[in-house]
C-alpha cells in the first residue's frame, strides 16, 4: 500500500533522520548534494564550508530538500521540502544552530573509516570560535508518501 503522509508525519521524517539531500539551482546549473541537518519544527539547519552550494544558495536563496526513512524496499517514507536559504552571521542565530545540531541524535560509527572532521563536533563553546558556515532553511512547503507492506 502506498499513500501521502501527513504534515505530522512528514515532521516525524523530518526530526528521525540526520542526513538529507538539498537541491540549489543557479546560473542554469542544477545542484543536488548530501548534508547533515537538524530540524526544529520550522528550520532546517545546517554547517558547510565555503563551496559550491554556498555560492549558489547566496544567488539564489530558493531551494528544494528530499530526505527518506528507508525500512526496506517495501516500507519507506519519503519526504520533499521546499524553503528559503538564510545564511547566520548574528551571534545569537548562530549559537541556536549550534544547540540545534549538536543535540541530535547520531547512529552508532561502525566503521574506522568513518570519522568525525576537526570541526565537527564544534569543540569550543565560543560561538565566535565555529568555523564554516552555519545557515538555515525556512520551509514553505513540505510533501510527502510512503509504502507499507
């Protein structure tokens, strides 16, 4: 069986997953890559270096989201959003991103490839000390299906 997810349910796909696919578009080019997020029931936040997703959410702020919680083939929910680019340059929103993102919830590292980057977890709690690009998405739109065997 397959259906639409509700506004509930698409904000409970939202807060269980840590890891989405945000979609820019700019100067003709399309660009879809993966990022770590948090989401407070309003904002998706985020933390990049300077790059190309940066450089073409500052052309243009209007992007796409997509995130899934994949059961297996024959149960998923699969979400996508629609927001606002809005880069965090005042101390206070910085430091909210900041709780935002270091309050979630992360699976177990299973691998001894995978590891953490020296700037993640931010280290001080020194807002003025976290490097990169905190930003955050204002979602306008938000869609969503699912399939349950």
């Amino acid at each position: 069986m397959t259906g639409i997810l509700s506004q509930i349910e698409i904000d409970q796909v939202l807060n269980g997953q840590i890891l989405g696919r945000l979609g820019c578009h700019a100067d003709g080019l399309t660009y879809v890559v993966p990022i770590s997020y948090a989401f407070d029931g309003t904002w998706l936040y985020g933390h990049s270096g300077e790059g190309m997703k940066i450089a073409m959410m500052r052309k243009n702020p209007e992007v796409c989201f997509q995130a899934d919680d994949m059961q297996n083939m024959g149960n998923w929910k699969s979400i996508v959003c629609w927001g606002r680019f809005e880069e965090l340059t005042d101390d206070a929103d910085r430091k909210v991103a900041v709780q935002y993102l270091m309050a979630r919830n992360f699976p177990f590292i299973t691998s001894s490839n995978v590891r953490l980057s020296p700037s993640w977890p931010f280290q001080s709690s020194d807002i003025s000390d976290v490097k990169g690009i905190l930003f955050r998405i204002l979602l306008t739109r938000k869609t969503g299906k699912y399939e349950a065997s």
